[in-house]
C-alpha cells in the first residue's frame, strides 16, 4: 500500500519502471493502483484481485455505468482499463 497507493506517488512508479514484471497477490484496495502504475510504466504485470472494496471506492464504474460491486465486476472493470489487458 505504501508504494502503490496514493501515498506512494513517485516512489511506485520508479518501481514499477524498474521492473521486468509487477505481481500482485490478494493486494485488496491497492489492485487498481498496481494495475495503473504497471500500465503508465509499460511495464507487463499479474494481478489476482481479490476484495471489492465498493464502500471505498465508491466511483468505479463499467463502461455501461453500472458500479463495481462485485468480484467479476472487478475483473471486468480491470479489463477496461486498457485493451492489452487480458484474463
């Protein structure tokens, strides 16, 4: 949480940038944030989500608008974010 989260700003994008590879296992609320500094990075990563967290981030929404409440909606919503993001 601290290197990827809003308090790690600089700090997890260098990381990220280093990196050959970013991995995440059960990183709870910090999953989006890994998956936005790998992808601003370019650099390639892995991530299993695990909890929602909607009360916390309550803005999340799908491309059809519909709020991020749930583990596949996650997954989904991970997958928007850039076209090479795979399952």
């Amino acid at each position: 949480r601290e290197l990827f989260g809003e308090a790690g700003g600089e700090a997890g994008m260098a990381l990220a940038r280093g990196a050959a590879l970013v991995v995440g296992l059960h990183t709870d609320e910090v999953t989006e944030a890994i998956v936005d500094a790998a992808l601003a990075a370019r650099t390639p990563f892995a991530v299993v989500p695990c909890c929602v967290f909607s009360r916390l981030f309550p803005g999340r929404r799908l491309r059809s608008g519909r709020p991020v409440t749930s583990h596949p909606s996650l997954v989904a919503y991970l997958l928007e974010k850039h076209p090479a993001v795979r399952s």
